[in-house]
C-alpha cells in the first residue's frame, strides 16, 4: 500500500481511481486519460468507430487500470503471507532443535555423560543476521586429550595450529 506517499503528491488520476498498489507516473496518467480521448477523437474523425468510443475508451482503461491494482493488491498480500508462513516454519524448526539439544543435554546429564559434540556441529549456532554479515567467533580452544583419537578432532587441532 502506499502509505509513505501523501495524496497531494500522487497524480490526480491516480487519486480518483483510488490506487493503492500501482503509482504510475504523470506522464503515464497523462497517457491513460488525455491520451485515451485524443485517440478515441481521431478514431471518430476518421469514421472508424461513433463518437461514443470518447467517453467509453477511457472510462475502459481506467477499469483496466483499477483491475491491475487489485490483482497488484493479490500479490503483495499473498507474498505476506507466504512470508508469514515461511517465518512460522523456521521458528518451529529452531524450536524443535533447541527442544532436541535441551533433551540430549538432560538426557547425557542423567545418565552422568559428558555428552560429546555431534558430527556437524563444530561450531556453536549462531542466530541468523538479517541484512548484515555475521561476525565469526572465534573458536573456544582444542579438543580435549581423549578426543584427540577421532578423524573429527585431528582436523580440528590441525587448523587451529595452521592458523595460530
């Protein structure tokens, strides 16, 4: 919708067929209005259609004009709601992971564990950014002498040395 825009500031063609999703231009509302009847008039003067193609050819595009709004109005909302939809589905899924890790934490602590970390988690999740880059944290440290026999901990002690 246009909400950022004032009314004095949209064309007056605009304002009477009461558009809210489409802002054309002057020039182009020029062309809708004026431009219609100009060539509705030349039609007439060269007997190709009655003189009532002056008033019925732009009262036609300013319908056409107003349907292409309203089917604009169809798809800004729709992909709202799509978006909405999408937003309520990651939600769940980050819920249900943190819901998973909570349970194998209790789960690893009742059973007097320490749990170890799972295979594609190196690192700890970081909430996504939204519009701006993420800033990489730095990695806690290395792994721990018992872990040092698995694949997963050599590459990471690996790195960390490359690197320091």
């Amino acid at each position: 919708m246009i909400a950022d825009v004032r009314a004095k500031d949209r064309p007056f063609y605009a304002r009477v067929l009461g558009l809210q999703y489409i802002r054309p231009s002057g020039l182009l509302c020029f062309f809708f209005f004026e431009g219609a009847i100009a060539l509705a008039t030349l039609l007439a003067l060269a007997e190709l259609v009655t003189w009532w193609a002056v008033v019925v050819l732009p009262a036609a595009i300013a319908i056409m004009v107003k349907i292409n709004d309203l089917i604009a109005g169809f798809g800004v909302r729709s992909a709202a709601r799509a978006q909405a939809r999408a937003a309520v589905r990651s939600a769940t899924r980050r819920a249900a992971k943190r819901e998973a890790k909570a349970a194998r934490r209790k789960a690893a602590e009742d059973a007097d564990i320490v749990p170890a970390q799972p295979v594609g988690e190196d690192f700890p999740e970081e909430p996504p950014a939204v519009g701006r880059a993420a800033v990489p944290q730095p990695y806690a440290g290395l792994a721990a002498p018992d872990e040092v026999r698995s694949s997963q901990a050599r590459r990471r002690q690996s790195a960390a040395h490359r690197y320091d």
